[in-house]
C-alpha cells in the first residue's frame, strides 16, 4: 500500500518552495503537513513566519503563502512501514510534478529541504529529468525537523534554517 502526500500550499507569487519527503502517520491521519506534535517544523515557521504550532493550520498555511512561501513533499506516493524517511522504498516513489509546479510558480528562486532523505530523493528522481532552467534553481538542504533527527537542537536547526530563510518575507501589498 502506498501513503499518499497531499497538494502543494503555494500561490502564484511564491518565492521559496520547501520540499519535505512524505507525509508521516500523524500527518496523513490530520491531513496536514508537519502534524507529529515532536516536530519542530511549525514551530520554525513560528518563529520565521509568525506561522507557529498555535494557530489553527489553515492560518498557519496563510501565513506562509503569504511570506512567499510554498510547502510540498518530493514524493507524490511511496510505500513507507511507519514515519521514519529512512523506511521509504526508494522503487515504490512516485514523485510530484516539480517542473509543471515550478514552471507555474515562476518567482522561485529556491529550493530548501527538509532533511537529506528530501533532498535524496530529488536529486535521484526528479532532478535527472528537470528542464535545465529548473535544474538550475538553487538548492539547499537544511535540517530536518523531524523528532527523529533529535543529534540537532531546536536551537541549532533553527539558527541554520533562519539563516537560509531570513530574507524570503514578501510584504502583502504584492498579493
């Protein structure tokens, strides 16, 4: 059987497209990303975006659009035994349409990954059959705020994420 992740949060005016590997149980069962309560995610985004734990999900989703923001899983559908990205069959991937995404999100100037199993993936599934232009969007792989990667404090994943994602606010005058 084969979990399946949900539809991009994103408008047109996006700038910064975050790309986690799948949703995990908790997730799936919500239907909303980042559900697990351990991970620091949201939490993150609390601090970066004003979009933290908090607030209801769809306030939290508004605020990242908003700040130009667009959240998305590599994967479209994987079989994956429990939450762990480490579990996902690397033969069961059915990736999303980046190139389709990012060709309709054009204001894209950054890729960041949840964690290296996200940015693995891409770089084995989608990035080989990306347009070039698409290809060429810069990347960067930051820590994942799963409680599973717990060598890394809150305060360390914090600091390397806010350094990558300080400068992406965009003011509501160009929604």
């Amino acid at each position: 059987m084969h979990d399946k992740g949900f539809p991009p949060i994103a408008d047109a005016h996006a700038r910064v497209l975050i790309l986690g590997s799948l949703p995990g149980q908790a997730s799936l069962q919500r239907q909303q990303y980042y559900a697990q309560p351990h991970n620091a995610f949201w939490k993150i985004m609390g601090r970066l975006f004003d979009a933290g734990p908090e607030l209801p999900y769809a306030e939290r989703a508004h605020r990242l659009v908003r700040s130009g923001v667009a959240l998305w899983d590599v994967c479209a559908a994987a079989q994956r035994p429990g939450s762990l990205d480490a579990a996902i069959v690397l033969s069961s991937v059915v990736p999303n349409d980046l190139a389709a995404f990012i060709e309709s999100h054009p204001n894209i100037g950054l890729i960041c990954f949840n964690g290296g199993k996200a940015a693995d993936l891409y770089r084995r599934l989608v990035l080989p059959g990306l347009p070039a232009a698409v290809a060429a969007i810069h990347t960067e792989t930051l820590p994942s705020t799963s409680p599973a990667h717990a060598a890394m404090s809150f305060e360390e994943k914090l600091t390397r994420w806010a350094a990558v994602l300080q400068n992406t606010h965009r003011s509501d005058a160009t929604l």
